[in-house]
C-alpha cells in the first residue's frame, strides 16, 4: 500500500526529521511505530492486515466511523484513513494518529 500522512508530527519521527521540543513518544514507541509504517507499505491491502492477529487490525466507531487502527503495542494505536486510487487501483493508507488507547 501506499503510505502518506495528514499528521505533521508523525510524518517527522518516521522521515528522520529532528522534531523541536519535548518528544510525545517514548523512543522505543517511535521504534515500534515506524516498523508498522513499514508493514504497512509492504501489504498489497488492508485485507492482508487482518493475517497479523496481533495488529489487531480494526474499523473504529463512533466519532471515528471513518478511521482504522492497529496496535503499535498493548497501549498505543496507529490511527489511519483508508482511500481506493481508481486510476492506479492501489490502496492508500492516511496517517493520522498515534493515540494512546490501551491502557496497562
């Protein structure tokens, strides 16, 4: 799939780009996120996520009907879009968030 972000922030820890200021995340978090950024872009579609049990791939409700996840670890979530280009028929995954959502 082909990965892009809406997040700014996000899109600077997977690049490599030194983010100002205090980190959000914890170093080994950020680890674990860009690894899932990776799987991401290496699946043909979100169909082949759910083979991943434990990236408890799954359709958010609510206020976030639109939005996807998968677990980053047993706190944090990868929040993403979804989007179908027609024209060169592959999926493309939105970063959004990397929220915390599970906790201990």
């Amino acid at each position: 799939m082909e990965v892009r972000f809406s997040n700014v922030y996000l899109e600077q820890l997977y690049t490599g780009i030194e983010v100002k200021g205090k980190p959000k995340y914890q170093e080994y978090i950020v680890e674990k996120f860009i690894k899932r950024v990776e799987l991401l872009k290496q699946v043909e579609n979100s169909k082949e996520l759910v083979k991943f049990k434990s990236l408890n791939f799954e359709r958010l409700k609510g206020d976030k009907k639109d939005v996807y996840s998968i677990r980053i670890d047993k706190q944090y979530r990868l929040e993403f879009g979804l989007v179908n280009d027609l024209i060169s028929l592959i999926e493309i995954v939105i970063i959004e968030d990397l929220s915390k959502h599970y906790e201990k």
